[in-house]
C-alpha cells in the first residue's frame, strides 16, 4: 500500500511538488526565526539576568530602591559559605557597589564602580566575550573600564587612573588603579559609566569591611530549578534579607521573555495553518479527481478503512518529504545564522538596557527543529483526515458513475 | 566778605543735604546691602581661617578642622588639617571650577559638572554651595518682609532665568548686617534646609558669627556645623595662592 500511495502522489508530479514545497518553505522559515528570536532572548536573558541579577539574588531590604552604599549586607563571608553549601545552587557570587569620581592623566569623570570577585565572576559571565581587549583582573589595584568610559578617558591598557569618592565613614576614599582591560558587557549603561575592581579594593576604598551589597546565585539546572533555590536560599538567609528571584527582580525582562515566546508559537500556528490547508486541499482535490478509480478500488473490495489508510498514507508521505526539505533548507540557514549571525544593519543597537550586536547570531536547540518538523508531519495527516473520510465513504456504484 | 561766607553757607547747606540721606542710609541698610552681607559673611577683600566642621549623618559622625583662604567671591583654597585620615586633601576653587588634591594618591581631580550637586568632604554642603557664584542679590528678586527687633526677614524669590537650585530663600539678618538664619526652600516651595548663623563675636575688626549649622529639612537628625576658630581679614594672597601648583603644599 506505500507503493501504492507513493505512485498516488507522483501521479500530480506538479501539484505534489507545490505542496511539498510549500510545507519545506514553511518549515524553512520557522526554523531560523526561532533561532533568531531565541538568540536574542538569549542574549538578554544572558546579559540582564545571568550576568546579573542572578537566577536569585540577596540583597538589603531596601538596596533595590535605594542604591545606598550604606544598605549592605553584613558578616558577607559567613553567609556566603552558607549559600554555597546548598544542593540547589551551581555558583554564588558577591558584588559591592559605589560611585566616584573616576580621573586619567587629564580628564575626570563619574564613574560606577562595581566591586567583583574575579574568580567566581567568571562562571557567571563569559570573561573573553566580555573582555574588548586587554585581561581579566587578577591582582589587588588593576580594573577594568567599560569601552565608553575608556575612550572618554583615553586611558589605554596599563595606564593609571585614580578613583576619589566618599568612603562609609564620610571620609575620602581614594586610590590608584592599573587599566588591564576594557569591558563590552551588552549592559549599555555600565559599558558607558562602569568601571569592574576586586571585591576586596572596593571594600576597602569605600570602607566596608566584609559588606556587600548584593549575593547572587545560579540554579542547578538552569531557569527550571530557580524557584526551589529561592526557596532554599529564603530559609539560609533569614527574613532580614530580601531574597528574589530573577523575574521577581525584573518582572520586565520576565515578561517580554514570555510575550516572546507566544510571539514565536503565534507564527508558528499561522504557519502550521498554511501548511495544513495545502495538504487539505491537495488531498481533496486528488481524492476528488480519483472519485471514479476509488469507487472502482472499493467495488473490487478495498474496504473504507483501506481507503482511509491509503489517503492518510498519502498525506504523510506529503508531508514526510516537505518535512525533510524543509529541515535541510532550515538546518542550513540555522547554521548560518548561529555561525555567521544576521546582520541587522543598525550597528549595535540597544534595547531595555542591552545592547545586541550588529551581528545577532541565533542560537539552535535541536528540540525546536524536531518540533518544527513533528508538528508538521502531525498537521499534514490531521489534514489528510477529512478527505480520506469523504473518499471512505463514496458509494462504489455512484462513485464509478460520477464524471 | 559776604560771598564767602554765603558761600560757605551754601557749601554748608549742600553737605548738610548730601550727608543727611547718607545717614539715615546707614542707619538703616538696603536690602541688597543686607543679603550681600549674608552672602560675604567670613569674606572680605581677602580672608584666611580655621574652622572646625562637624558632620553628623546618620551613618557617622566626625569633625574635621581646616584652613581656608579667600579672595573675593572667586577664590579659595581648603586644606584639610585633621583628621590625619584626610590631611592635606585640599579644594581649590576658581571661578566656577574647582578641583580636589587627594595626598595619599598625589593627584588632582577636577571636580566633573555631573558631580557639583554631591557631597562636599561628606558634609551637608554641595560642591556647588562652595562654588556658587550667583549672589542673592543677582539671581532673586527679593523683598522685605518684617523686621522685628532688629532683625529684617527678606524674602528671596529666584528669578524665573537664574540658574539656581533654589526656589526661595528667605534671610533673617540682623541691622548690623550679622546673618542669623538663612531657610532655602525648593522649586516646589518645601522647606530643603535651614542655614542657623550663632555665636556671633568679633574677628579682626568686624562682627561676625563663629558658628554656621546647616541642616537638612528631611533629616532632622543631621547636620553640618562649621565653627570659626581664627579668621583674619585683607591678608596678602596673591593668584599663586589659588593655582593647582599651590594644591599639593
């Protein structure tokens, strides 16, 4: 019978081939817009959420509102041991923050100042794809400046610059520091105004001894185990502590993620639609033409439950070879587009807070074209249902007689 | 013989008219007089001083004792002497600009236009109070509103142009040009913070008082309180003074 079938279909070489194509093209689209709309959600969620916020994060209560260098969290070492030793988290880091006055040779300037640990910043943040040039910190007084304030600057790798700014106890914090890199983060407002120092130089510039204002943690299993850390990190801490979680954080970022992703399924059903309505046409149309050869077929005792087997194998095998066209047209742009990346031609362009690259590049997950190409094997056969019914139940007599 | 001595007559006469507007004048200031004085209280021609701040925060307390020299409104130097944390760090101000040497890294910073509205050495005062060079009497339309026992209350409104932070400010000062209290008031007309003028004694001639406390109308824990301990007027400084060279000494 799939010889059969398959002879059925090539019988309309031209019909078979549109439809075929069509479905491939279908497939051939979605698969790289969801590899492009998923590389961008990547790099935000990468950048506003796993480079910083955290999956979860502990702060003073009111740091969030207040940015006060004086909201700290106290005993930081103690509690981040603590943090440490949970199942549920993969990496924990702390950071202290401030702002000064940032000065080169000749020109000043403010400047946020961000205390990191250097090493356990780096599980958190791709360091090579952060770093525009020059090195990572790792000796007491080097920092990094972000690429706009180093060019405002001018201040090139292995220069000093110094940093004046109010210490907790009201006096004058100041110190020399060593450029060993300039930072492109993707966070427009500190790749402008952010300079990166160890956590220990930033302590003790701003005289907060063991303080810190903000621990972050990661899940272990990524996005999915974020609600069983926070929950975990919740009874460490204690309630002098605000804990949340990244989309309690920054409801936006949740929100525009999921908008995203209803926005790639919408397309998705609008082309699956598409798709279907041409197999469904196709088989109608073909089990129209063939109403005299199936009344024949069932006067010489194929049974109905044949027929509907034969059309339904008819549509899948439709849709068996726009499925594979497709994957190869779609794996082949997909490759492209996560090698080569898409140029936008805006330049680098900035959008809540990130900044994406002239250069998007998408980000494939093979469960995502297994779903493309699943869906629209599923849709065709669904389509092929209601002619192969209809070719099911023709009256063999009449059937011969029609025209 | 009669010319003369009707010319005296007249000369007399004319001296009489010229001086009696002239003293009721000085008997009784002009408002603008009364807010310059406020404006240049602990300056003259030129000044040097030692004042003593104390700054209290909710978050610390600490005083510092300084030395300051003046030139006019354009001038001046800070050095700060103690704490010995924070000795040697020096402001110098020139016109509108100013710049901070820090000793323990030897450098010098220009103080950025994004950062004038901050802190000045942790106190309650700005980097733009020390700078301002707008006078009450420029950038406000003022008027007098009482004077009760010898102190006129001015009522100092910002001239819809002037590029001041203030939306109204009003000064107490007393007849003999002492300020005893300056309340500035934001755009919106709230109370940001009063300026309490105390301890009023004489320095080098002139009365002036020794103690200034600011404080901040939301904080009411909070103050800065700066109190004169030397203050000597018209003191040879020359532009050497104020120059970036004379920061480091």
């Amino acid at each position: 019978m799939l010889a059969l079938a398959w002879r059925n279909i090539w019988r309309q070489t031209r019909r078979s081939l549109i439809t075929v194509s069509a479905m491939a093209f279908g497939a051939a689209i979605c698969m790289p817009m969801m590899a492009f709309m998923d590389g961008m959600f990547a790099t935000m969620f990468d950048v506003a959420v796993t480079q910083q916020i955290g999956h979860v994060r502990v702060e003073h209560p009111s740091y969030s509102e207040t940015n006060s260098m004086f909201d700290t969290l106290p005993n930081a070492s103690e509690t981040l041991k603590q943090l440490e030793t949970l199942p549920e988290t993969s990496a924990v880091t702390w950071r202290v923050h401030g702002a000064g006055l940032l000065g080169s040779d000749q020109k000043s300037t403010g400047a946020m100042i961000a205390g990191i640990d250097p090493v356990r910043e780096s599980t958190f943040t791709s360091v090579d794809a952060m770093l525009e040039s020059g090195r990572w910190l790792s000796k007491p007084n080097d920092i990094m400046l972000g690429h706009g304030l180093a060019e405002e600057l001018n201040a090139d790798l292995g220069s000093e610059v110094v940093i004046m700014t109010q210490a907790s106890d009201g006096s004058i914090g100041a110190g020399t520091y060593t450029v060993t890199g300039v930072v492109r983060s993707g966070n427009a407002m500190r790749d402008k105004q952010g300079v990166w120092m160890s956590l220990s130089d930033v302590q003790e510039l701003l005289f907060l001894e063991d303080q810190v204002h903000e621990l972050v943690l990661l899940a272990n299993g990524g996005r999915s185990g974020v609600d069983a850390l926070r929950t975990s990190v919740d009874q460490t801490v204690g309630d002098d502590w605000r804990v949340r979680s990244w989309y309690e954080a920054n409801p936006t970022m949740a929100e525009m993620l999921k908008l995203g992703q209803q926005q790639s399924s919408f397309m998705l059903v609008i082309i699956f639609f598409l798709a279907g309505f041409g197999v469904l046409n196709t088989m109608l149309m073909s089990v129209f033409e063939r109403t005299r050869e199936l009344g024949v077929m069932m006067a010489l005792g194929t049974r109905p439950r044949q027929v509907v087997k034969l059309i339904l194998l008819e549509g899948f095998l439709l849709s068996v070879l726009g499925a594979m066209a497709g994957a190869a047209m779609g794996g082949a742009l997909d490759y492209y587009l996560c090698t080569h990346g898409l140029n936008l031609g805006y330049g680098d362009f900035e959008m809540n807070g990130v900044v994406f690259p002239n250069r998007l590049k998408g980000v494939f997950h093979p469960s995502q074209a297994i779903s493309v190409v699943v869906s629209m094997m599923v849709i065709s056969v669904l389509a092929a249902v209601w002619p192969a019914w209809r070719a099911s139940r023709l009256e063999p007599v009449a059937a011969m007689r029609a025209d | 013989m009669r010319f003369s001595s009707l010319s005296v007559a007249i000369v007399f006469l004319f001296a009489l008219l010229m001086t009696t507007p002239r003293t009721a004048f000085a008997a009784e200031p002009t408002i603008k007089e009364l807010l310059d004085a406020t404006d240049d209280v602990n300056r003259g021609q030129s000044s040097t001083s030692t004042v003593e701040m104390q700054v209290k925060t909710k978050r610390y307390e600490r005083t510092m004792t300084m030395q300051s020299w003046s030139r006019g409104e354009e001038d001046s130097l800070i050095r700060i002497l103690s704490p010995a944390k924070d000795a040697g760090t020096t402001t110098l101000k020139v016109g509108d600009d100013m710049w901070n040497y820090i000793p323990k890294i030897d450098r010098t910073m220009k103080i950025p236009p994004g950062m004038m509205s901050g802190s000045w050495m942790g106190s309650h005062f700005s980097n733009d109070d020390l700078v301002k060079s707008n006078r009450l009497s420029n950038a406000f339309t003022y008027e007098k509103e009482s004077l009760i026992d010898g102190v006129y209350t001015i009522v100092c409104t910002a001239k819809p142009d002037a590029a001041v932070v203030w939306g109204k400010v009003v000064v107490k000062v007393r007849a003999d040009k002492v300020p005893v209290e300056v309340r500035y008031f934001d755009e919106d007309g709230d109370l940001a913070r009063t300026m309490t003028f105390s301890d009023v004694q004489d320095f080098d001639g002139r009365t002036v008082p020794a103690t200034m406390l600011l404080k901040p109308a939301d904080k009411p824990e909070e103050f800065t309180r700066i109190s004169t301990k030397t203050l000597d007027f018209d003191v040879q400084l020359n532009d050497r003074t104020f120059s970036l060279q004379a920061l480091k000494e």
